[in-house]
C-alpha cells in the first residue's frame, strides 16, 4: 500500500493535525519532545484526559529528542536510578506495537568500559544492584569483550588498558525521532492538540497559582503547565518565578559514512569519553561528554572531533580511515546530583520535568508515564518522588554521577 | 576554541583554563543559615545571555579571575 500509495503522486496523509489555539486547555504542555509528547500521550490513554496543548517553539522532537545518540538502557547505579529506569525499558519494549509504529527498538547489548580499578569496582557494584532488582547486568573480562566486539584493541599495553565491562544485554539503541512520531501521531488521535511554532512567551501566575500562559499565537487560560524541556527549563521555570539547580551544557556528537554492519553492540567508555553504536544504515554514531563550560550554543567544533577521533581510535584504531559525515550539538540541563527535576513546584499548578542532562530520551516513556499520573491524581508517584525540587534545599541530592556522567 | 582574556597572561585558549561556573557571592560566613548556603550551592540563574563568571587558569598562572561571556554566542569579555 506504501509503495502504491508512493507511485501516485499524490499527497501523504497528515500524521497529526494543525489545529487554531483555543482560548483554554485543562494542560498546557511546553515542549513537543519525547518527554511532553508521552507526558500527553499517558494523559490521554490512562487518565482519559484529552483537553491539552503541547506547545513547541520549533518542532517536534527538534531538541534533545531529536539530538540524542538514541541509547537505551537500565544497568544505574542508585537503585532509584535502576527502578525508573527498568520501566522505561519495559515501556519501550511493547512501544511499537502499542502505537503501532516501528520505533526500531533495537536491544542489541551495551558495553561500558572500565580501564581502571576504580571503575570496575564501580561496575560491579552496578552490576549487583542491578541484579538485586532483576535487571541482567554483568561485568566480563577482556576475553568476552573481544569476543563480543572483534575490533576493539583489548590488549595491555594500550595508555587506557581495557580491564573488564559492565554488560546489559537489554540495553541498545531505538530510531528517536519514530518514538517522537509515535507518541505525536497516537496523541493526536486521541483528542491532543499538538502546536508547533508557538514559542512560550510569559507564565501568568496569581498568589502562586497558575492561571494562564501566554505564547506568540496568542493567550491561553489554563490551571497546569509543564515544563517538559530541555536546554530553555531554567528560562522557562523562571517566567513562574522558579529558580532551578541546573546548568545548561553543550553535547557534541558526531556520525561516520556508513559501512557494512560490523559492530553490533553499543560501547561506551567513561575514561575516553566516548561512546559508539552502529546504526541500520551503518553510521557509525559518536558522542561524548558535556561540555564543561555551561553554553547555549548548538555549533560544532573542531576540538570535540579532533578529541573523539583520538579516543576512538584508543579504542578501534581499525576505523581511522573513516570519515565524519556530519557532527551536531544538543543542550543537555545538568543537575549537581545526575538526577532529574521531577514534580511539584512551589507554585501551585506549574510542574518541572526537567534536568534530564545526557540521559534524557532513553527516560521519555517512563516520564510521560509518571508526570501524568501525577497531573490526572494530584499525587506524586513513588518511582519519582525522589527526583522532586525539594531536595536540594532539603540535601537528599540522588547521586546517579558514578552511571550517568558519561555513561550512555 | 574559546579565547580566555587571563588578565595576568593574555588571551588564551580555554583547554588551559577551567570553567568554575557563576560569579556568585558566597553567604555570611558568620550568621550561616542553611537556606542561604544551600541557594549557593545548588541554585543556577543560568540565563541566556551576557553573565559574569569565574574561570581559573590552571595550565598557566594558576589565577582565578571573572569575564563577562554571552551564553549564547560564547562572545567573551573582560569584567569591568
């Protein structure tokens, strides 16, 4: 039917409507990423709300859920950490036949390296919390690691020996902007209004109370909104009057031609920062850690592929002839603790899903999931009650630092 | 690459230097309320546009000094 339908010439059905702004909502949604799209979807499929605007300045999946190296996986370190992110998994895992929409969920096995004493011992202590709660996490030896990826130069005497892995068979990659589609085209169906190209603009709020927001296509009356972004969450929160813990930093990735498919899990090294997959069409997809100086510039550099190219090559010096076909920059919201800022917020009505710095995507469903429940009950969930605001003038910080400072 | 403006050794490329965040002023040592203290700690004005920072020049004179940089076009200035 694709194919008949493509030989025609005639135009492709729309997945999603572009309706007018109406004058009130029950929820506002800002951001039309994976984070405000499933937060909508839940809504509607869950709780049977569907009077909600999910408003984007740009388009959807056009940030962080579109700028991500698209890796998935469970195997953190707190057992917070491992407990939401399993769900997210599993969430994944029936995604495509729930919105029937191939997300090309790909569980093909992820690596983390660990090239001194501190970090293996850092990953079996992962691995034993992630055993404790049923998510396959083992370290391996150098042995299986270059069983497992051929090319990898596993031998002593490199400047960063390559001492064991942590290995999580569930982890692997998904098509990200198909997740994004996914959820747009399903809320949509279900009632959601999905504007794009409508920038919020000012947050009403009355004696701490949300009232209405207004955007570049006009006002809207409305007693919710979430923040549901990624790079603009400080400045958002601030039109509310909430100042966030969060310092926005660049991300650099890169992609390679593509090749035949030789490297069938994805690896990641925190000591080189650095981590690979290979993707369908054979891209070979880079990415590294955030930049340390807090930015909101999306621009390439030379440095950061001058930096992976040399780490990469510690790793596979068999690539070196490969040649970079594009790098792009995405903003990533850094919290003290590697944690996200989920939930309630002292003004009555305005709710934070934000600080998800480098491991944002691989969250989206079990977020959307969460943060709905929450919008349709008024009670927190208790997967996310340790990510609220409060904890950092309370000092509960989470500390995910030791799995998720580079570790994608 | 970002040019630094060290005011001991000139401009310099910023791999030499370390990026310590906002120039914030730390609360009254000696009347400390946790509140105040943990505002400082955690709290991020982290505004799009032009901020006074601190920066430390560890490959080189191994100074702590602020500049003024624009965060969205990584623009950088001396502080007056």
């Amino acid at each position: 039917m694709l194919v008949r339908h493509g030989l025609r010439n005639r135009p492709w059905p729309r997945a999603w409507r572009a309706p007018d702004l109406r004058a009130a909502y029950d929820v506002v949604i800002v951001g039309a990423g994976v984070h405000g799209l499933a937060t909508a979807y839940y809504l509607a499929r869950n709780f049977g709300v569907t009077n909600v605007a999910v408003i984007d300045k740009g388009y959807i999946g056009g940030g962080g859920s579109g700028r991500n190296t698209a890796i998935v996986r469970s195997n953190y370190l707190t057992p917070e950490g491992v407990a939401f992110y399993d769900r997210s998994v599993k969430l994944y895992e029936q995604l495509a036949a729930e919105l029937n929409f191939n997300v090309m969920f790909s569980q093909r096995g992820h690596l983390t390296l660990a090239h001194n004493d501190s970090s293996l011992r850092t990953m079996r202590w992962r691995a034993e919390v992630n055993k404790l709660q049923g998510v396959d996490s083992e370290v391996i030896g150098p042995d299986e690691i270059a069983r497992l990826v051929p090319f990898m130069d596993v031998s002593e005497h490199t400047r960063y020996p390559i001492l064991g892995a942590l290995y999580h068979p569930p982890g692997g990659t998904i098509r990200h902007d198909a997740v994004n589609w996914g959820y747009a085209r399903a809320a949509d169906a279900m009632g959601v209004e999905i504007h794009q190209q409508t920038e919020l603009l000012g947050i009403d709020v009355v004696d701490d109370e949300v009232v209405g927001v207004t955007t570049s296509r006009g006002h809207i009356s409305t007693p919710v909104v979430v923040n549901c972004t990624a790079g603009w969450s400080s400045l958002i929160s601030a039109m509310a009057g909430i100042t966030l813990p969060i310092s926005t930093h660049p991300l650099e990735a890169a992609v390679t031609e593509p090749v035949k498919p030789f490297l069938h899990t994805v690896v990641v090294s925190g000591t080189l920062h650095v981590y690979v997959s290979q993707t369908d069409r054979g891209e070979l997809v880079f990415g590294a850690s955030t930049d340390s100086v807090a930015s909101y510039s999306m621009r390439g550099s030379l440095a950061f592929c001058e930096e992976l190219a040399g780490h990469v090559l510690e790793l596979m010096p068999s690539l070196s002839k490969l040649r970079v076909l594009r790098q792009w920059a995405g903003l990533c919201d850094m919290t003290p603790d590697f944690s996200p800022v989920m939930g309630v917020t002292p003004v009555q009505g305005f709710l934070v899903d934000v600080g998800w710095g480098t491991y944002g995507f691989k969250a989206g469903p079990v977020s959307g999931e969460a943060m709905a429940e929450l919008i349709a009950t008024g009670k927190t969930p208790e997967m996310i009650a340790p990510f609220d605001l409060a904890r950092f003038p309370e000092g509960r910080l989470v500390g995910e630092k030791g799995a998720a400072a580079v570790g994608h | 690459m970002l040019l630094v403006p060290c005011p001991w050794c000139g401009p310099r490329g910023s791999a030499e230097f370390r990026f310590v965040g906002d120039a914030s002023s730390r609360p009254d040592a000696s009347a400390p309320k946790p509140d105040e203290w943990r505002a400082y700690l955690y709290a991020q004005a982290n505004e799009a546009d032009w901020t006074t920072e601190t920066w430390y020049h560890r490959a080189g004179c191994r100074r702590y000094f602020k500049v003024e940089r624009h965060r969205v076009s990584n623009e950088v200035r001396s502080a007056p």
